[in-house]
C-alpha cells in the first residue's frame, strides 16, 4: 500500500467488496486493491452493470492484442526468412485491425 502511495496513487473513502481493504485510486483514474491486486470498477445506482461488464472485456481484449502485437514484434525483429515476415506481417496487420475495433466500440 506504502509503494501505491509513493507511485501517486492516492487512498479512497471506499472499500474492497471482496475483502473490505481500502481502495486506491491511480494515477489513472481507476480503482485499485492493494490486498487483491485488482482493479475495482464502482457500479452508481442505475447505472447498467452490463456495460460495465462489456468495457471491462473490452479492456482486457484490449491489453491482450497489444501483447500480442509487442510479441509479434520482437518475433519480426529476429526474422530474416520472407515467407515467415510475410506470416508474421498478416498476423500483426489483422490484431492491429481488431485493436482499432475495440478501441471504437470503446469511444476512443
């Protein structure tokens, strides 16, 4: 908790719902469990918690292509074989087309 603070972060009002620890909000604006190692996501009264559920997936989808991307990367850093640029290039070329999807339905 003392490294969340000294990287920034600064202590909310509220708590963990799994294990009741104080939430910390990041440099970011997201909310954070130190004891979890999660991110929290607040749901207000009416809002949908289907949304929520769908950017969360969103997200991850997210983090995970551009992985994906810096793999493919360092793959084609190594390459010097055409047949397996031209692979790695399709590769990277499509993920780079679903990123740019989910960042749309995401409003980005």
């Amino acid at each position: 908790m003392a490294d969340l603070l000294r990287q920034g972060a600064t202590l909310t009002e509220l708590a963990c719902p799994a294990c009741a620890s104080p939430i910390f909000r990041l440099g970011d604006g997201k909310l954070w469990c130190a004891k979890c190692k999660k991110r929290v996501i607040v749901v207000k009264e009416g809002e949908e918690s289907s949304k929520i559920t769908s950017m969360m997936a969103l997200e991850t989808l997210e983090t995970t292509l551009l992985g994906k991307v810096q793999e493919i990367q360092k793959k084609m850093q190594g390459e010097e074989r055409v047949e397996e640029l031209e692979k790695l290039s399709k590769t990277l070329s499509e993920l780079l087309e679903n990123l740019e999807k989910i960042r749309k339905m995401k409003g980005i």
